[in-house]
C-alpha cells in the first residue's frame, strides 16, 4: 500500500507542477511534497492496519480483565480514557505544527536546490559564504519548527505508556480480592493485553495525523490554480492540412491560410492580479516572417514572448494563434539546459533525424565547438550547462527550437552572449534570406537588443513602458520620428552575404562527424561507496552521529535508556515477592507498602522514558541536526567548481532533503526504539532466568542465531535502503530541470513523454523500496518463530523441573514482552543501520569532496587589498579537469596566457564563444587553477595568486557575474543589494539611482519590500547586479576613509554585465564604470564592441590562448587583425 500510495501522489504532484500557471512558487513546492511530506505520510500508513486490530484486541481484552477482576476493571479503562482526552486535545496542535515544519523544510531545500544551481555565479559574486549563511539560518529555524512538533510527539508517547505502565498498579491498589500467584500474573497478562495495543496506537496516532497535515499540503497544492490556456486557436481541421514536405505545412482551407498567424487584440498582460505589465497590445505577425521587438530594459518584451506562449497569469483582450502551430520553438532568455549531452539536449522527446540535426548544428555555429569538445556532441554539460560558456548555452538553446518540427519559433535575445563573428553567422544561416528558417518558411518572433539586425525584419515591435509605441516594416519606421530613427540605423546591401573569414575551415568541419560519436561518463563522487561498506557498515559512522549530537548527551541518552530498563522490569519481581508475603502467615509489610512501591517504580520508568526521548528526541535532533547540515553545507560551498559540473543536482539535492528528513525523523526514533528495547531485553531475559535457570543455557545460541539473523538481513537491507536513497536522485534531477524549463516543455510539446519519463523514474525508484518492506516482513516471522519456540522451550523446563509458581508467572508475563524485545532489537536496529546510510552518506559526501582551499593558500590580504591592482600573467596554462586524456595531453581551458595588467587600466577581453574569455575571469578569482607547471606564474599585486585565500581573493576583488543572482524570492531589495548588511538605507538607495532602479524598487514598495528575481527582466537583474558592485566599492571607500567620491585602487571584474541591456542603457553602464571606478583595474568581457572601444586595451581570445592585444581604436583601423575583422562582423 505504502508503494502504491507513493507512486500515485508522486505521478500526481508532477503532473501538477506541469499545469500550475508561471509565478507559482512550484520548484520548491514540489520537491519538498514529493520528498518529505510524502515520506511522513508512508510513515503514516506504516501502522495504519495496526490500529483497527489493535481496537479489536482491547476490546477482548477488557471483557479477559472483568471476568478475572470484576469492576475493578473500570481502573485501567479510566486510566485509558483520561488518556485519550489529553491525547485527543493535544492532536488538535498536530497538525499546524507539521504544516509549518514542512513549509520551513520547503523553504530551505528550495533555497538549497537554487544554490546549488547557481553556485559559480554565487562564488564568482562573493556571495556563496553570504548565502551559505542564510540556509543555515533557514535550517537552525527549520529544526526549531520541528523540534516543537517533536515535543508533541513526545507528549503522546507518555500518555501512550501511562496506561502501559499506571494502569497495573491502580488495578491491584482497588482490587478487592485476595492476590494470589495465579490472579495476579494472569490479571497482569490481561492488563498488558489491554495497555500494549493501546501504546502502539497512541504513539501511532501522532505520525497519522501529521501524514494526513502532509497529505493536506498536497491536496492544497493539487486544488491550486492551474495555467489559464487564454490564448484561441483557429478552428481545426485535420482532415484539410497535407503535410507538402518534412519542413512546411500548408493547407487548402481558406480560413486556415489567414495571412496572420498571431494575432492579439486589446491585449493587457501581467504577473500580478491588477498589475498589468503590458496595456493597450495591438499587433499582428504575418506568416512566413521574421519579426523583431525592441525596446529598453523593462519594457515588457520577455513578458510579451511568454504572452504568445500563454504563459503569463493574467491577461485580458484576445491571442489568436493559426491552428498549425501545435508546437513553438521557444528559447527563454536564460537558456533552460538540462544534465545530459549536447545532442540530448537539442533533440529532446523528438525522433533523432541526421540530416535535420546535422543542419541545426552546421546553423548554430556549434560544429566548431563541437570539434574542441573532448567528446563532441555526446560530451555531458552539467546541470543547467554549467560546462558551456553564456554563448554556448544560448545557441545549444537555439538549435534545439530550430530541431524541432515547428513553423513558429519565439526566441527571446537569443544572441546575447555571442561574440559579433558567431552572432552575424548566426543571423545569416538562421534568419538570413538563405537561412534555414527561410526555407521552412517559418514564422519568427525575435526578441533582441541587438539592434543591427533591425533592417533585415519584415515587421518591427517597438515597446517602451509597457506598450506598443510603434509598430511596422523598418522602411516605414525609419523615415518617422521614433525610437528606430533615433537608433540611426541603415540596411546594408552585403548583411547577408557569407563572410568567408567568419565560416569555420574545411578541415574543422570533416572531423566533426568523427567527434559526434564518441561517449562519455558521468560518475558522481558520491557514488564511491565500496560494496564492502554497503555490506558490513561502517561503524566509525555512529562515532561521527554521536560526535555531531555531543558525547555527553550520547552518554546520558545511554544512562536513561538503562534507567528505564530497570524499572519496568524489576516491578514484575516486586509483585512475586508482593503475593509471597501476602499469602505468608506472618506479613511483613502492609499491603499499602507494596502498592506504593509498585506505583513508584512504574512512575520512575515513565520518567526515564520521558527523559530518554527528550535527550534523543528533542536536543539531539536539534544538535545534530544542525551540525551535520552546517557540515554539509561547509563541503557544498567549499566544493570545487569541477564537482558541480561532474555531479547531477538532484544528487546534491537528495543529500539536503531526502537524507536530511530521515537524520530527523527516522534515526532519532530508530535510535530511541533501539535503546528501549536493549535495556527492555536485557531485563526481561533475567527475569526469564528466575523461572528456569537452564535458559541460561538457550541464551548463547539465542545471541549467535540472532546475530546471523541480523548479519544476513543487514547485508541486503542496508544495500536496499542506499539503492533506494540513490533511486531517488534521477527522480530529483528530473523534477527540477523539468520545473526550470517548465515554459519551454510546454511550448515544446514534450510534456506527455516528458510526463512518462518522470512515471519511469518512479518504478525505478520504487523497486529497493518495495523489496525493503518484503524482507522486513521476512525478518518478522522469523523472529516470531523464535519466540513461540523459546516459550515452548520455558514450559516444558519449568514443568519438569518444578520450579516456584511465582516466578513461573513472572517469566511467562514477561516472555510474552520478550518476543516483542527480541524483534524489536532486530528490526529498530536494522532500520537504525539502514537510516544510518544517511549519516553514512553525508560522511562520504563531506569526505570525497575535496576542498578547492589547499594548504599553501596561507595569505589573508589585507581589507583594502589590492591597494595597486596590478596583474601578471606570465605562461599560465589552466584546466577545469585535472586528469588527462588517453593521448596524454590535458584539456586546458586556458594556454600559455602572457598578459600584464597594469594598475587602473582598463581592459577588455573579446573572442569566439567559447574561447577562453569566461575561463580568465574565473582563473583571477580561483575558480579554475593553473596547471602545476604554471602555478606560480599568475600574481596580483606581487602576490602569487595560488598563495591567496579564496574566500578572501572574493571577497576583496568586486566580480560581477554573467548570469545574475539573488537572494531567495521573499528577501527585500535591500538584502540582495546588501547581502552582509553594511550599507545604510542612503547609500542603497544612491546606488540605486545611479543604475536607473529607484524608481522601479520605490513603485514596489521601497528597499524593504520583498522582490521575486522571476519578476524582473535580465535587463534589470543585471542593473543590480552592477548596483551591488557599485556598493561594494562605495562601503570599501568608506571604510578607507577616501569617501565615495574619492578614487581608489582595487579590481573589477565584469563577465557580459551588458549582454541583455539596450545600447542607452549600456551607455548608463559604462558611465557609471568610467566615473565610479575610475581608480580601478577593469577587467570586462564584452562582446558589446561599443563598450569595448572605451577601454585602454582589447585583449582578443581564441581556444583559450591570447592572440591579439592592443589598444582597440588602433586595431580596428588595422588591416588584418583579428579585432577588426570582429568590428568588421559586428559592423554587418
């Protein structure tokens, strides 16, 4: 039942996330359900049966106890009913606790999973210690929302032992009749008859109700809004559509042959319930052509491809679309990549055709990489393509919309990213007159701030603040007083002609077929286990539990635990000696004596208990709850950039939910059960003894049988409970590429399969699970045939051997607890050991990933470092893998780079994609290292670079990233401003009129409101991100004492700042990097030649060696240098 329920809410959770409209919080939503909560709710339905039969057997019981005692019987009923009302008032509190420890669990795997994606971005910012920060607080409140649930957890299990342990002495203290051996040991039978099935369901009922709280969650989230399809297709008619050939699709009806294949009228579009961020849309896209929309940042161009792809939440007015476009090909402006190959990546759900492929790829301009990639098109580019440069990705991201078998395509600034060379191949084999979207006749929509292309479109969009200002073909608009007059721009009557200098050689091309063919592996260093260890264990990893929750709290764990053992076993010996001296002639004591001290001993147990589970339950969970997610955390952020690009992220992500729930949940309570039932064990088998000292004799081979019971079902249950663990990831992995390129899988059309390839995963996942539970149940019988064969064995001794009726009765009482012991012990500890595989895994993941510190990284540079901001590179050769080929030559990212900075200058370094401008960025902030030959030969004010700490080279060198990050959706403006909290409100606000942002932050409620990154376009994210550059310097300024406006050295780094801005707001950029930087060392990759010609020097790329360096104005001039022929392609 427990894998069926799974399976079924799993399948269902996805295909809900499918539907769920845009700006839903859905990501972390979705992975948290189909993780945690559906875990609490197998935990749920793991004695869900036990508590009907267990109503069953009290109800037998009770009518047992009234024939043996009479009315007194009502004692133990009272006692179970006073504890049912304080249970059942309790319960009310169950489930607002669960709801709010997994909204906490939500939020913080949700953040972590974002983390992980972003890391570069977040290490290459400074920001990955910032944010590493806020997930540990989000954990620390995480465990105190579950830590309140845990103390309610224990509550009910006291009340479940109350009657269990109170109930028996205030039967025998109002007993009217005499005790004797025989009333007394039966009655006590009776009683655990009785109390035992109503223990387990009162410690039941807390884990079903927080799995209905769970199973509520997800009925919230299945009843949420779905995606409102707003957009009208033209009427259908399949029968009229003949498919003419494998590109085009025309039809005979008139109708459907409408001029326009979109259409919007009065259209109004916008994230937000009355907050439209398009008004007033009137436009039409005529068939067959290409159209281009322009406008400034912000000013609604990304929301209106979502719009045409009937993305966005609200709308108003009409979206007609012609019925043949069954499928868009959509690229987002943030490429969508998920963990697989190149050719996987672009071919997607669809059927794998040579020829169309070999043409996407040739299109693309991918051929060339695809020749220098080590394994071609087979080569595994990480999560979210972490292995490919800004341009990579984009025309990865292109080629796959062009593969599939589509006539309409919106792409959205796919060319930011691309040098000037590959981006005007790009526009001529895609969208020129001879461009393979001209032969499939296909309708284009392009969004762009690449305004050269403006005259090769047939239709031009003009939006400015939210509507359309002008609109039509560029001959129309150029002669008007408009934005596009204003841009000066002229048709070029060779735009479309091939450049011969640009088209990659002969020879690169010929060798690419033999490249596309080979393979590659993708092992993850968290898949290191030896099968050793998977077999026998290892038990250094309970020293590292113990470790993570405190010594002293394991010890005094151990001490309650024995406590508790003792005093609910010696009362059994009490009430032999009791019912002796009752029936003597001269009693010793009163009967009051003994009741009391039976009432004592039974109410110290139920302390130790309550003891017991708040030393495991509560503060060790907290501990170590929070120490081995720090450590975790400590490993992740510390991890070198290699490990992100060999590692999936939903392994990384599994490790953060998945295996963090069961250090939680499971184990404490595992760990708990453990510890009761040795202490349980220990004093039931010498009790057992007083009856027949010749059990004695059984318990050595009781010990061996039991320990080849638990060695043989160890051996597989823990290799189960890891495959099962590990089953896990590729499911993860799926839900988040999936939930990541949600837009463009369902525009697409790839959700069907993609819905089947998720109901695959599940099966496979579910296999160790379901074998699990079998051989569980295996272990059950077995141990429960040992028990009815010790019984035997009991009576046929103390028969034979005559021994006293007392102590008979008090071992057969106990025998009945003694089976329940024995296979508890089994059972809790081999659940322990497989829950242990968590604890066993973070160790592993905490100990395989190595540190991208090393030892000789001894020089903690001053705050105001670097005071000159000179940089020498002398010789260096770098790779992102250290390992070397077959042939026995290293994949360098980077070849012998001879480059000397000098302080305050300015330098701009272009290329090719893929050539090595991103790698040098990375090498100066030590997210890649030289090679060993060369590890000394990169210094940065007279300090070699491989001697610096990297978390204080980060944090003194300002970096500003390609791909812009932010804090979690939630945080104000302020905080991702802001992230260590050392400006004031003055000064981010001054910076952020210096980016152009004020007014769109105070419009949305000032610095402490919250913002959504998804809501901004990346336009404006980049603003930011240069905003919180820019206050960087400022609040360094200011702790020198130099003022803000005063200049100072130091270093900047900018990775393609302006790839999504328009030119007047690339202009606004660089003003505010010539005046606000003036005094510092500019390193910027751009392929925005505007920008680059208003630096010192140009440094230009090729393969990652440095070909070309000179002052820009002058090579441009130059005939022959490969600088001019990029200004030559960019002037095209």
């Amino acid at each position: 039942m427990r894998a069926m329920t799974r399976s079924v809410l799993v399948t269902e959770i996805f295909q809900k996330a499918t539907k769920v409209r845009m700006g839903f919080d859905t990501e972390s939503a979705a992975l948290t359900l189909m993780s945690t909560d559906i875990e609490r709710i197998n935990n749920g339905l793991r004695s869900i049966h036990d508590i009907w039969a267990s109503i069953i057997q009290v109800i037998i019981a009770s009518w047992m106890l009234y024939n043996q005692l009479g009315v007194v019987f009502v004692a133990p009923m009272g006692v179970v009913t006073l504890c049912s009302i304080g249970l059942a008032i309790l319960m009310n509190f169950t489930g607002d606790s669960q709801r709010e420890w997994m909204a906490g669990v939500q939020k913080r795997v949700g953040l972590t999973a974002t983390v992980i994606a972003s890391m570069k971005h977040l290490k290459i910012s400074g920001l990955s210690d910032a944010v590493g920060g806020f997930v540990q607080k989000l954990r620390v409140e995480e465990l105190a929302a579950g830590t309140r649930f845990n103390r309610i957890y224990l509550v009910a299990a006291f009340f479940a032992f109350v009657p269990l342990l109170i109930s028996p002495p205030l039967t025998f203290a109002f007993s009217q009749r005499t005790l004797d051996v025989s009333r007394i040991f039966t009655s006590l039978s009776w009683l655990l008859l009785l109390t035992n099935p109503l223990s387990e369901v009162f410690q039941s009922i807390p884990e079903v109700l927080s799995g209905l709280a769970c199973l509520g969650r997800i009925q919230s989230f299945l009843e949420s809004e779905d995606r409102h399809e707003f957009r009208q297709v033209l009427a259908d008619n399949k029968q009229e559509l003949e498919v003419v050939s494998a590109d085009v699709v025309t039809s005979s009806n008139p109708e459907l042959q409408s001029v326009h294949s979109v259409t919007i009228k009065n259209g109004k579009f916008g994230w937000e319930a009355d907050k439209f961020t398009l008004r007033d849309i009137n436009t039409q896209v005529s068939k067959a052509s290409l159209t281009i929309i322009v406008g400034p940042v912000g000013a609604g161009k990304s929301t209106l491809c979502k719009a045409l792809l009937g993305e966005i939440p609200f709308s108003e007015g009409t979206v007609t679309l012609s019925n043949e476009f069954r499928h868009v090909g959509f690229c987002d402006q943030t490429a969508f990549l998920s963990n697989g190959s190149i050719r996987d990546n672009i071919v997607g759900f669809s059927a794998f055709n040579k020829d169309r492929y070999t043409d996407v790829i040739h299109a693309t301009s991918l051929d060339f990489d695809l020749a220098t990639l080590p394994q071609g098109d087979r080569t595994n580019i990480g999560s979210d393509g972490i292995t490919l440069s800004g341009g990579q990705k984009q025309r990865v991201s292109l080629a796959r919309a062009l593969y599939l078998q589509t006539n309409l395509l919106v792409l959205d600034d796919v060319f930011s990213g691309l040098d000037a060379d590959t981006e005007e191949q790009v526009f001529r084999k895609v969208f020129g007159p001879d461009g393979i979207l001209r032969r499939r006749r296909c309708t284009v929509v392009l969004c762009t701030h690449s305004i050269k292309h403006i005259p090769a479109a047939d239709y031009i969009i003009v939006l400015e603040d939210g509507t359309i200002v002008e609109q039509g073909s560029y001959d129309q608009l150029a002669t008007r007083q408009g934005y596009i007059q204003r841009l000066g721009l002229s048709r070029s009557p060779d735009s479309s002609a091939p450049s011969q200098k640009s088209i990659p050689d002969k020879s690169v091309r010929e060798a690419n077929p033999q490249v596309l063919h080979t393979t590659t592996t993708n092992t993850s260093v968290l898949e290191t286990d030896t099968d050793i260890l998977r077999q026998v264990g290892d038990k250094s990893v309970y020293k590292h539990y113990f470790k993570s929750m405190g010594l002293f709290l394991a010890a005094l764990s151990l001490l309650f635990a024995a406590l508790f053992g003792f005093f609910t076993n010696f009362p059994t010996i009490w009430l032999k000696y009791w019912s002796d001296d009752a029936y003597s002639e001269h009693p010793t004591h009163s009967y009051a004596y003994y009741a009391g001290i039976y009432a004592l001993l039974q109410i110290c147990a139920l302390i130790s208990l309550f003891l017991l589970g708040i030393a495991v339950f509560v503060v060790s969970v907290t501990r170590a709850g929070a120490n081995l997610h720090q450590d975790a955390l400590r490993t992740l952020i510390r991890a070198p950039l290699r490990f992100f690009t060999a590692t999936d992220t939903g392994v990384v992500t599994n490790l953060f939910s998945q295996d963090l729930n069961l250090i939680d949940t499971e184990l404490p309570s595992s760990l708990l059960s453990v510890l009761y039932s040795v202490f349980q064990a220990i004093g039931q088998a010498a009790i057992i003894l007083t009856a027949s000292p010749f059990m004695a004799i059984s318990y050595p081979f009781l010990a061996v049988l039991l320990y080849i019971l638990q060695g043989f079902y160890l051996r597989t249950s823990r290799q189960l409970r890891l495959l099962d663990l590990e089953a896990k990831s590729p499911l993860y992995t799926h839900f988040l590429d999936t939930l990541k390129g949600i837009a463009t899988l369902r525009a697409f059309g790839f959700l069907p399969e993609d819905v089947r390839k998720n109901i695959r995963l599940i099966n496979s996942s579910q296999r160790p699970a379901y074998l699990l539970i079998m051989i569980q149940q295996w272990l059950n019988l077995v141990l429960d045939l040992v028990v009815m064969i010790m019984a035997v064995a009991l009576t046929a001794l103390a028969v034979r051997l005559h021994s006293n009726s007392g102590f008979i009765g008090a071992s057969l009482v106990t025998l009945m607890n003694f089976g329940e012991s024995l296979s508890g012990i089994v059972i809790f500890y081999t659940r322990l050991e497989t829950s242990i595989g968590a604890i066993s895994r973070l160790k592993t993941f905490n100990e395989s990933v190595k540190p991208e510190d090393r030892e000789e990284e001894d020089i903690v540079p001053p705050e105001q470092w670097p005071q000159s901001g000179v940089i020498v590179l002398n010789g260096v050769s770098a790779s992102y893998k250290p390992e070397e080929q077959s042939n026995g030559t290293p994949n360098l990212a980077l070849r012998d780079v001879n480059l000397s900075i000098k302080s305050g200058e300015k330098v701009a370094i272009c290329g090719r994609t893929g050539s090595g401008k991103s790698s040098l960025i990375a090498l100066l902030l030590k997210l890649l290292d030289p090679v060993s030959e060369t590890l000394g030969n990169a210094v940065i004010d007279d300090i070699p670079l491989y001697r610096i700490s990297r978390s204080a080279l980060r944090q003194r060198i300002i970096a500003v990233p390609q791909e812009a990050v932010f804090l979690p959706d939630g945080s104000t403006f302020r905080a991702n401003l802001d992230p260590l909290d050392t400006s004031t409100a003055e000064e981010c606000q001054d910076v952020l009129k210096a980016v152009g942002m004020w007014n769109f932050v105070q419009e949305r409620g000032g610095l402490d409101a919250g913002m959504s990154a998804g809501s901004l376009s990346a336009g404006q994210r980049q603003l930011l991100s240069l905003g919180r550059a820019l206050l960087r310097r400022r609040i360094r300024a200011r702790c020198a004492g130099l003022g803000a406006d005063l200049p100072e050295r130091g270093i900047l780094l900018l990775d393609e700042v302006s790839s999504s801005v328009d030119h007047e707001t690339e202009r606004v950029m660089q003003e505010i990097i010539r005046t606000e930087f003036r005094g510092y060392t500019v390193v910027a990759v751009s392929h925005r030649l505007d920008m680059i010609m208003d630096f010192d020097r140009v440094v230009v790329m090729d393969t990652g060696e440095v070909v070309e360096v000179g002052n820009p104005v002058m090579l441009a001039r130059e005939e022959g240098t490969r600088f001019g022929e990029l200004v030559q392609a960019g002037a095209k």
